[in-house]
C-alpha cells in the first residue's frame, strides 16, 4: 500500500473515531431520550465504520500506531474546540506537540 494512502486511510480513521466520539457525548448531553438515541445509533455507526476501515486494510497496524495516535489527538482536539467549545490549553498544546512529534518519528523509521 503506497504511503500516502496508508496516510489518508489513518486520517480518516481518526475523523470517524473522534467523530463517533463526539456523537456519543451530543447523546449524553441531548435533552430528550429520542435524541440521546438517535445520536447514539449514529455514534456507533460512525465508530463501527471506524472499527472497519483500521482493520480492513492490509498492513501491519501496530507499526502504523504513533501515526494514527497524532492524527487522532490533533482531530480530537480539533472536534472538541470546534464543537464543544473547550479550548486546548497551552500544556494540552505542548503535550500534543511531543505526540505529533512522536508519531512523525515513529513514520519516518517505517
């Protein structure tokens, strides 16, 4: 599998599971029952379809591990800023530097 793919591949995997995520935390929040399920049926399809397109693939995840990682706290961050409205504070944002620093290592030694 070319590289770049692999890469496309696991950026999507992080959109669906910080998505599938954030459905499930609109549910937990919804005012009424029928909203907290239907946002919970739409969590699970969203993290069911994460679940499918990490492990469909032909490759040896575990090596792939720090990359998905970075991808899945920088989209994370990103869901819970632009939907939530909690901010990443300054540590939060150093941290995640180390973790993107990491997974960019972790890529190149592939």
């Amino acid at each position: 599998m070319r590289y770049s793919l692999a890469m496309l591949i696991l950026l999507a995997a992080a959109c669906l599971e910080a998505g599938g995520d954030a459905l499930m935390r609109f549910g937990l929040r919804s005012p009424t029952p029928a909203r907290m399920a239907l946002f919970f049926l739409l969590g699970g399809m969203v993290l069911a379809l994460y679940g499918y397109t990490v492990n469909a693939p032909p490759w040896d995840f575990g090596r792939l591990l720090g990359v998905y990682v970075a991808f899945f706290f920088v989209v994370a961050q990103l869901i819970s800023w632009l939907a939530f409205g909690q901010k990443p504070s300054p540590m939060v944002i150093l941290g995640g530097a180390l973790i993107v620093a990491g997974g960019c290592i972790v890529s190149l030694a592939g």
